[in-house]
C-alpha cells in the first residue's frame, strides 16, 4: 500500500549500491518515499511509471548518463520543471557549470554528507511541494499549516477528515492550477490503490461544504471534463 500522498517522492539514480542503500534509508527514516534505480534506463522508467517530486541523480551512470537523463528531464513538457540535483565526483568548476547548464538544480560533489544532501533536497521541495515540508500555505484566506494539521479560512477553525486536509494540500500547492480527477487520485491517495474516480468528487464535496461552513464565496472551481481547482 502508498504511502499518503503528503510524503513527498524521491527518485535515487545512483549505480554504487552502498550509497544508493544509504541514501534511501536515511530519506526514508525522514519520512519519504523512495524509489530506488541501478542504471540510468531504470532511472527513466521510474521517471515514467512513477514520477517523483525530487530527483537525485548520479552523473556517471551505467547505460543513460544522468547528464543525458537531465537534458531529457528538461526537454518534456511533463518533467521540465522537475528539481534535479545531481551527484558527482567531479569537483572541477567546469564540471559544475556544465551540470547546472544542462538544467540541474543543484549539483552535490562526491563525497557528500547525507544530512547536507538531505537538506538540498528539502530545500528543493519547499519549491515544488511547500506543504510536504512543514511550511504554512495561505491563500485567499484559507491557511493550512500542514505540521499541526489545522485550517482556517478567515480566522475561523475548519473541521477536515484526512483526506479531505491532503486534497486541499495539494490544491493549495499550486492555486489556479487544474486537477483532473486521476492527478488527484494519484497524489492524495497513492497510485497503488484503486479508487474509482467519482470517489474524487465526492471528497471534493466534504471539503467545498467544510471551507464554506462559515459562509463566503465557493473557493473550488469545478472545470467541465478537465477537473478542480483552488481558485
């Protein structure tokens, strides 16, 4: 079974499987999820079967080298905006600049402190995921501070189930941005579950009715044949 969708995904592709082990226990012990990959055509296919929200990427990799894993990465609409830090040997600036012109986020020289690591990739994700990592989300009035697990819109105290809180989280992430039905199964209740998908509309209903029981304007847009979205 997934874990909630609110653990945020870290994709490891690193061929040294002492470092890769190391990497994943201690991401996992900070409460990830973690997918493992040996080569880099591993590495592509967990891009593509199960997309990650941080990629750790090694350079020199067996098969696909993370450099043209990362000018991949760039090039597709669906993971251009995906943070990449990639991991090294090579300590020369120039090998630097190229890692980072090649589109990586961070660039991390072997051999590193995990807990240094760790913090790059939490740093990476307060970007694309603020709410996985503690960071209070506030929008149009509605503030949800995903540590104490408390909501507010207006100052007044909503009551959300579990599911209902991890949808409005991710809604919250992005305001504007349309959900279809299958984006939002997947992120709040994992994709190795089965969920019908009306099962979406039914929690968005629980959470419309609960950011509205102290009145004011619908703050869910419903998009016809598209989705949802925070407005």
């Amino acid at each position: 079974m997934s874990r909630p969708s609110l653990a945020p995904h870290v994709l490891v592709v690193e061929d040294e499987p002492a470092q890769r082990e190391i990497l994943a226990y201690n991401l996992e012990a900070e409460g990830f999820r973690v997918t493992q990959a040996a080569d880099g055509d591993e590495g592509l296919s967990a891009l593509r079967d199960d997309p990650p929200d941080v990629v750790v990427l090694d350079w020199m990799l067996p098969g696909v080298s993370g450099i043209e894993i990362c000018r991949r990465i760039r090039t597709r609409a669906e993971t251009r905006a995906l943070p990449v830090i990639m991991l090294s040997a090579r300590s020369e600036e120039v090998d630097r600049v190229r890692g980072l012109e090649i589109g990586a986020d961070d660039y991390v020289t072997k051999p590193y402190a995990v807990a240094e690591l760790l913090a790059r990739v939490r740093a990476q994700l307060r970007r694309v995921r603020p709410s996985t990592v503690g960071q209070v989300l506030d929008h149009g009035g509605i503030v949800l501070d995903s540590e104490t697990h408390r909501v507010t819109r207006d100052g007044h105290a909503l009551r959300l189930g579990p599911t209902e809180f991890r949808l409005l989280a991710v809604l919250m992430e992005k305001p504007g941005r349309v959900w279809s039905r299958e984006q939002l199964l997947d992120r709040v209740w994992g994709r190795d579950i089965y969920v019908d998908t009306r099962t979406v509309d039914v929690h968005i209903g629980r959470l419309r009715k609960a950011l509205m029981a102290e009145g004011g304007v619908d703050p869910l847009r419903t998009v016809r044949g598209a989705g949802y979205s925070l407005g």
